[in-house]
C-alpha cells in the first residue's frame, strides 16, 4: 500500500520498502520516477532511522540507480546539478557526489544488496 500511495506516506517506511523491491524493480517503478520528478521536494523530506541523525536523500539515490529509468535519473541528475550552481550548498556534498557520477561518468547508483545489507549497523 505504501508504494501506492506515496505521496501520503511516511518516506521512512518508503524509504524500507523502495530497499526491500530492488529486486523486483517494476514494482517500484512509478515511485521512483514520482521522486526523480519530485526530486526538489524530496531532498527536504527527513528519513529517520532507529539511530542516528536522519537522512535527506536515500529515497533519491535508490530511484537514482532504477535500472529502467536511466534517462530519467541522469534529467534529474543534470537538474540538481543545475540547481546548486545557481544556488550553492543547496545539495549535501553526498548528493552531489551521486549526481556528478551519473551526469559526467554515466555511473548510477547500484542496486547492490549484500553490501547494502552489510553496511547496515547492527
């Protein structure tokens, strides 16, 4: 139901279950492309986890690395590289290093789980 209704749920239960399909990417197809054309709304959105500081930008980076949505990814890419040379420090340091990855090297974010996984603390 959460991939559904994105739009009225909470981004970190998203955030979950846009982790858990990676392995069946047309499931979460339509959300992923509703956060690559959202992405300026999205980077605001906080998603907690059970420690820690939250995160800004997760969501972005799992619809970043959609394999079916390639050209998408590297639009919005070009978009929030745009973004922060007209306004500095609008993106975090991380983001960007994404972003500059898919738009000059053609590198998207992968959809690797095992290392995901391990770098989850326990």
């Amino acid at each position: 139901m959460i991939i559904y209704n994105y739009g009225t749920s909470n981004v970190s239960a998203l955030n979950n279950v846009l982790r858990s399909f990676r392995l069946h990417p047309e499931k979460i197809e339509n959300v992923c492309k509703f956060i690559l054309q959202q992405w300026n709304r999205e980077i605001a959105k906080p998603i907690r986890h059970g420690h820690g500081s939250p995160h800004y930008v997760d969501n972005i980076k799992i619809a970043l690395g959609h394999p079916n949505l390639k050209l998408l990814a590297k639009q919005a890419a070009r978009e929030m590289l745009n973004n922060e040379s007209v306004n500095p420090n609008s993106i975090s340091k991380y983001l960007l290093e994404i972003v500059d990855h898919v738009v000059v090297d053609d590198k998207f974010p992968e959809w690797n789980i095992v290392q995901d996984e391990e770098s989850i603390p326990c």
